[in-house]
C-alpha cells in the first residue's frame, strides 16, 4: 500500500521508466467517472495476478469542502464508489471535483485515427458535464443492439423503434455537450495570456454527413438511413461518427499538419484551456495529470507551463524521467522520487 500526502501544490514525480511513476497518476484518475487514463477496464488494473482487487482512497478539498472519496474492486462486478462514507455513483465523483489528464499516447492523437480523437473530446466533454459519460453507455449499448439487427437482416421497423429512440435521445446529449465544450474551450483560449498556441478545434462528420441537430432529427435520421445501414451492416449516422479537427490557428495548419512539437503544445494549451474553463464554469480548477509532460517540449515552454498551473492555482501531478526536468518549479512544487525494487514501487518525499 502506497500513502502519500500533499498540501495542495503541484507534485514532481520523477524516476527510471517502469518505476511506477504512472501507476500513481493512473490511481488518481480512478477517482473521477469513467475508467481511468489508461481506459484499462476494473479487472486490468490489478497488478499482482494473486490479488482479489484494489482500492484508492483519499481526501478531496474542492470549492472549500473536504470528501472523503474511495473506489475500489473487489473482483467482481463493477467498481465501487464511496463519498463521505456513503455508495455513490461514478458521475457524482465527476460533481465534487474534476480530473483532466494528458498522457504519452495522446501525442499522436491529430495523426492516428478518429476514435482518439473522440475519446479525448468525450473526455473534456465529461469534465464540464459528468453525466456525459453515462449517456455514451446508452448510446454505445443501444447500438450494439441495432447493429446485431442490421447484420441479422432485420427488416421489421417496429423493432427498431425503441432502440433507435434510446440512441437518438442519449445521441443528442453527446452531440450537445460536445459543442459546449468545444465553445468553452475556444473562449478560454481566446481570453488567455498564454505561451501555448491556440487551436481552433471543429466537429466534423464522417462521409461529410451532417449531423442531426436535435433529438428528434436524429430518430428520423436514424430511421432514414436503415436501408443504408442494412447493407452496411451497421449504424453509419450518429455521434459515433464524429470527428475532432484542430487548426493552429495562428499559422492556419492543419494540426496533423504540424511538427510533433508543434502538435504537443496544442494539446497542452487545449488542456490548459480546459483548466481555465472549468476554473470559471465549474469553480475551482481541477486536478492535472500530466504524464511525461517534459516530452517535446522545449525549456522555455516547461517554465511556461509550471507558471500558468501555478498562476492557475491547479494542483497537478507530473511525472518525468529527472529531477532536472522540473528545477523551473522551485519550491513551489512537492517532489517524489519513485524508484523500484523486487518489482515494488517505493516513493520517496524529496
């Protein structure tokens, strides 16, 4: 068992890869809804294959209250969630504090497929609304249905119906809370003095079809396009098709366009962005995993970055491979050195 406690300032993990630096941030993620910074489902996170579970636990201080919060997974079913002692939802975790990350696999995420992209958008969809994460269920889980239908040949429309009114109505939530995010985290930028570049960021449609406004023009999308949809095989119309575009918008490129450089400092201003937006929207800023964050980004924009979370007043947990990869920090940063032995992480306050 690992305890750690900190007093609020921004936390420099460093230590040799494969120390377990991660693992810590992996941890924190699990206290806010969805699976976590790695989308490891509950049974993958145990390390020890003779463990029955796990369990994170903490004290959360936000917008001037503590929570006692805990997750855990006893090794079966699904995971569980206590704050204050009491069983809660995974969306509640998401209404007493919010979590954003940025993680190594994300510096492809402009050159790679589509299915990143949304992953990450839904991800800063449910950091400004938590219950995002529930309607993705529900659409995804209703799909899965109509799809079985349109590979099965169904030609029936009542059995249709209410399955494609399931998804019209949760595909409506996901279209709607994607846009806000979107326009938040324009306005974000917009009014940021920051040495990170802006992204101008577009949702877009596969095939170019455009996407259904409202509930009610999604059902009736839904229910157009099954003809198309039985020789396919499958659902070709709805929020699962989407896609996320960014622009740098001070030198017009396309993102997948830009250098790998350049497409790091978008994401880490996108992230920033987030931070600055849920500190307005939600009241307090939220917690920054940043995982290997020193990767591709040069001195000068390191410092950058340790000033604007600070500014931010942001606790956030950074891992890097050395001490020296955070020196710009000062003392206004915790440091832990994470080393391994034996295959057990030990972590040291510095």
């Amino acid at each position: 068992m690992t305890r750690l406690e900190t007093d609020g300032r921004p936390i420099a993990i460093y230590g040799a890869n494969g120390a377990g630096k991660t693992s810590i941030l992996e941890a924190i993620s699990m206290l806010s809804p969805g699976r976590g910074l790695r989308g490891a489902k509950v049974d993958e996170l145990v390390r020890a294959q003779e463990a029955v579970g796990w369990k994170v636990s903490g004290v959360l201080q936000s917008l001037n209250q503590l929570h006692e919060v805990e997750t855990s997974f006893d090794g079966t079913g699904s995971r569980k969630v206590l704050i204050d002692e009491k069983p809660t939802s995974q969306a509640a975790l998401g209404r007493i504090g919010r979590v954003v990350w940025l993680v190594p696999v994300m510096d492809r995420l402009w050159v790679e497929g589509a299915d990143g992209r949304r992953k990450f958008l839904d991800r800063l969809a449910m950091s400004f609304h938590p219950a995002h994460g529930e309607a993705s269920l529900i659409y995804e889980k209703a799909m899965r249905e109509r799809n079985r239908m349109l590979k099965d040949g169904v030609r029936d429309p009542s059995w249709y119906g209410a399955v494609e009114a399931q998804m019209a109505k949760a595909g409506a939530v996901i279209h709607a809370n994607r846009l806000a995010a979107l326009e938040m985290l324009a306005a974000a930028q917009e009014q940021a003095d920051t040495a990170f570049p802006a992204a101008d960021c577009t949702l877009v449609h596969a095939d170019e079809v455009e996407m259904p406004p409202d509930e009610n023009a999604l059902a009736v999308a839904f229910e157009e396009s099954r003809p198309r949809d039985l020789m396919a095989g499958r659902t070709l119309i709805g929020p699962h098709r989407a896609d996320l575009e960014a622009v740098y918008t001070a030198k017009g490129v396309a993102a997948r366009k830009c250098s790998t450089g350049e497409q790091k400092a978008l994401l880490v201003s996108l992230i920033l962005a987030n931070g600055r937006a849920l500190a307005q929207e939600f009241g307090a800023p939220p917690i920054f995993l940043l995982d290997e964050i020193a990767a591709h980004l040069d001195a000068d924009r390191r410092a950058a970055l340790y000033d604007e979370i600070c500014a931010l007043g942001a606790q956030a947990w950074m891992t890097g491979t050395g001490p020296e990869l955070f020196e710009d920090l000062g003392d206004r940063a915790m440091r832990l050195d994470v080393t391994e032995a034996d295959g057990v992480s030990a972590v040291a306050v510095v």
